[in-house]
C-alpha cells in the first residue's frame, strides 16, 4: 500500500507542477526532474517487489543452509534470509561465515 502512495504522490506533484509552469523555461525544468525522481522511484520500487515476491524454499533451486536457527539462502551473489515477523529481507554484507 505505501508504493501505491509514493506513486500517487508522486503523480500529484507532477500534475501540480504541469499547472504552475506555464511559459517558464525553469518551471519545465523542475517538472522534468520531478518526473524523473519519479520514474526512478518507480522503478527501484519495481526491482525490490520483484525481489520481495520471490520467497525461497526448500525446493526453489537456491543453495541455503541453517545459519543462526534460521535458513540463509544465497542468492544474486549474497546470503539473505527472510524475518516474516519484520516483513523484510536481511543480508549478511561480508558473506556468511564459514561458507
């Protein structure tokens, strides 16, 4: 739901500054770089759904292990698991020791 709202404003401010720019060459300028730090949240918001929507599994084809009572699975070069009670995905940024 907070994606949807970080769109939603983001299509405000850039439907606000279509109105308030009028023949001013800057006003075009600052409602170029309105939209795209918002075609740049946009997409980073794409890129971590991607992510969050694939939830390892013993059997998804990714190598993991029992690290610290819990599974640590290695993907896209890292070791990451998952904190169902946080909601996120948590990585080890100097690898996982011992592997």
């Amino acid at each position: 739901m907070s994606r949807a709202r970080g769109v939603l404003v983001a299509l405000v401010l850039s439907v606000s500054l279509i109105g308030s720019t009028g023949c001013n060459r800057y006003g075009w300028e600052l409602f170029r770089g309105v939209v795209e730090v918002a075609a740049y949240v946009a997409v980073t918001a794409m890129v971590l759904s991607a992510h969050d929507s694939h939830h390892h599994h013993a059997h998804c084809g990714h190598q993991y292990v029992v690290y610290e009572s819990r599974p640590v699975y290695q993907y896209d070069g890292r070791w990451e698991y998952y904190d169902p009670y946080e909601d996120t995905w948590y990585y080890y940024p100097d690898g996982l020791p011992g592997y």
